[in-house]
C-alpha cells in the first residue's frame, strides 16, 4: 500500500501560494459540533489560515493534538481538523485580548445594527494585513462586545421569503469571497514586489 504522506506533501506545496495567511474564522460560543466540523471544513477548503473558538462551556480540550483525536470534529470536518489549525479561547474578551495583542481588524457577520458601519459582503474591502472575521451563535448572533469591537459588520444579501442561513453556510459564503478578493491581492501584490525583469521593489510588508 503506498505511502500517503509523500502525496500530502505534494498537496501542500501545491496549495501554499494560494492559501490566506493572517485570515482567522472566529466562531463565538457555538452550539453545535456539527456546525464547528463544517466551519472546519470551510477554513480549510477556502485556504483560511486559522480557526479560533470562543468556548466558554469548554466543550472542547484547549490542545489542537487533542482536537484532532475527537472523532466527533473528525467526522464533522471531513478530517480538515487535522490539516486546520484551531485554537480556543474561554471568552470573547479574551480572544479579542489576543487579535489585539496581534494588530487583527475584526469584521462581524452581522445583520444591520444601530450605529455600526455595515457593509454588503462583496462591496466590503478584506485586504487588511491582517484579518479575523466572526461568526455567531446559531440562536443569538455576535455579542455586543464582539460587534462593538468590530470594524464594520458584514451582511449577505438575500432575496427569499425565509431570510436566514445556518452556520455553516454563512460561513463558506462569506468566506468564499473573502478568500477571494485577499488571493486576488497577495497575487497582485507579489507580482508588484518583483518589479521590471524580476527585480524586487521596496515596499510595506503584507501578508502573502
């Protein structure tokens, strides 16, 4: 039987320029395991760098090696648990500690709210350096905190009688276009760094 660790390897090269570094999914106190393996699943289909997880019930181990054993996140994400590096907080101000401590700008999925900037999802601009875009949960959305510490909250137009979308399925559109548009840029970006004749320019370091 062959080895599969050299084809993974060959995966991984092959994937590494269009993944989104700096870019973290932060899921705030989810309800459902089933819903955290399809975020996962998400993260790592769309090239996301990170997963971060406001946990305050502590239904998951604080180690990622202990995750990666739960043959519920597993079999939810398809096993992208393994390949996704996720990691847990005890609380939204605790987290927010965190992003901070690293210069994120945090962006909220959020229906509209009273004076907060909103944004349609694809008018909105993601290429800051650096990224962490939250997701609420299943029954109460973002907490105030997590949306007064956003820099604009970010919605999904939709046209049906029924306007709601799970979890699992906000998260893949909304990170669907994000993934997009920052591709798009580190792309763009590289291609300005190298300059006329592959020679390097100056300029500001960004996430590629």
């Amino acid at each position: 039987m062959p080895n599969p660790r050299p084809l993974v390897r060959e995966r991984a090269k092959q994937i590494k320029p269009y993944r989104c570094k700096n870019l973290i999914a932060v899921l705030e106190n989810p309800l459902d395991i089933k819903n955290i393996g399809t975020v996962i699943r998400n993260v790592n289909a769309l090239g996301v760098e990170k997963t971060y997880i406001v946990d305050p019930k502590k239904k998951l181990p604080d180690d990622w090696e202990q995750m990666r054993g739960r043959k519920s996140l597993s079999k939810t994400s398809v096993s992208a648990i393994k390949w996704s590096y996720v990691k847990r907080f005890d609380s939204t101000e605790q987290c927010l500690a965190h992003l901070e401590r690293y210069r994120y700008l945090s962006v909220a999925t959020s229906p509209h709210v009273t004076g907060k900037k909103t944004v349609v999802l694809h008018e909105g601009d993601y290429t800051h350096p650096r990224v962490a875009v939250w997701f609420g949960n299943e029954s109460y959305g973002l907490s105030d905190l997590a949306i007064e510490q956003s820099e604009f909250c970010v919605t999904i137009p939709m046209f049906g009688i029924i306007e709601s979308l799970n979890l699992g399925t906000t998260s893949g559109i909304v990170l669907y276009e994000i993934t997009k548009q920052r591709r798009e840029y580190q792309q763009k970006y590289k291609r300005a760094s190298r300059g006329p004749k592959g020679r390097g320019t100056s300029g500001p370091a960004h996430d590629e």
